[in-house]
C-alpha cells in the first residue's frame, strides 16, 4: 500500500489510485441510489403528490431563505423539475418502505441472528445500530436484485465549453 504524500500545511495528498477508487465508489453509490429510487417509485409504497409536493414546497423555501430559486437549484444540478419530483418521490417510498419492513419482530430476529456481533447488549441497547444495519440489509437485497437486470449507462463527462465574457451590445456608427 502506498503511503500518502504530505502537503504543506500538513495535508495528505491522495495517491492517483486512491482518487480512481473513490470515483468508482462513488458512482457505485450514485447507481445503486438511483436503482432504489427507481425500485421503491414503481414497486415500493405508494406516495401521494400532495407528500411529493410538500417537500418541494419546503426546499423551495429553504432555497429562498438562501436567496436562491427552486430553478437555479435544479440547473446547478442539471436536473429538470420532473426528475426532481421522481427523486423525491422515489426517497420518500424508500422511507415508507423501511419504516413497513423494520418492525419489532424483524428487528428482534435480526438481533438473535447477529447476537454475536452485539456480545452482552441488550436488544434496546443496540436497537440504533440495528435500525441501521436492517435499513443497509433492505438496501443491499434490493440492489442484489435488481441490478443485475438494469440497463446502466455511465455518460463520461463532457468538457466544459469555455467561458466567454458577455458581449458588448452592438452599437451602429453613424458617419
């Protein structure tokens, strides 16, 4: 393993290979992500667009509180309205889903089959940890099943086109 470089100011620089490694974990995220998304919005619990637009409604007001607009938001993100709203909609029925699937019975079973794990603790003392590796459970067995019959296409970036400066406004010369 190579040992990181030292930047002035006592920064450690990342090796070629480890930046290489985070870029394709990070769009491993971004994938299975969207496979969820997609997932819960076609198969999960229903969401109703009053719920969708209610949390439209409280990020446009964030972005307002910020002096920012719902449509510079999404242009920064190069996201259009409606992928926007399928977003939202596709996170909460993710959310829904979990709080279906993590009842008291699953999560009890789960603690007496990852007992080991939790040593002497009593259920209620690591119910936390165990909300949070039932919800990584729910998410992996989604993954595992759905991924293997999407379609993923990955658009390699396209260079930005140069910046010009605003053009001054043509003036007519009279003689």
């Amino acid at each position: 393993m190579q040992a990181r470089r030292q930047q002035p100011g006592g920064q450690a620089q990342s090796t070629p290979q480890e930046l290489q490694r985070l870029r394709r974990q990070v769009l491993e995220n971004l994938i299975e992500a969207r496979l969820i998304e997609q997932h819960m919005r076609d198969q999960g619990p229903d969401v109703a667009t009053a719920e969708v637009d209610r949390v439209i409604e409280a990020v446009r007001k964030n972005l307002q509180a910020e002096g920012k607009t719902l449509d510079q938001y999404l242009a920064s993100r190069e996201q259009t309205a409606e992928e926007f709203q399928k977003r939202i909609e596709g996170a909460l029925a993710w959310e829904k889903f979990q709080r279906q699937e993590m009842s008291p019975q699953n999560l009890k079973k789960l603690y007496e089959d990852e007992r080991q794990r939790f040593g002497e603790a009593s259920f209620e003392q690591v119910q936390p940890q165990l909300l949070q590796l039932y919800s990584s459970k729910l998410w992996n067995d989604i993954v595992a099943h759905v991924k293997p019959k999407a379609k993923i296409e990955v658009a390699e970036p396209q260079p930005a086109a140069p910046r010009t400066s605003p053009q001054e406004p043509a003036t007519s010369r009279r003689p």
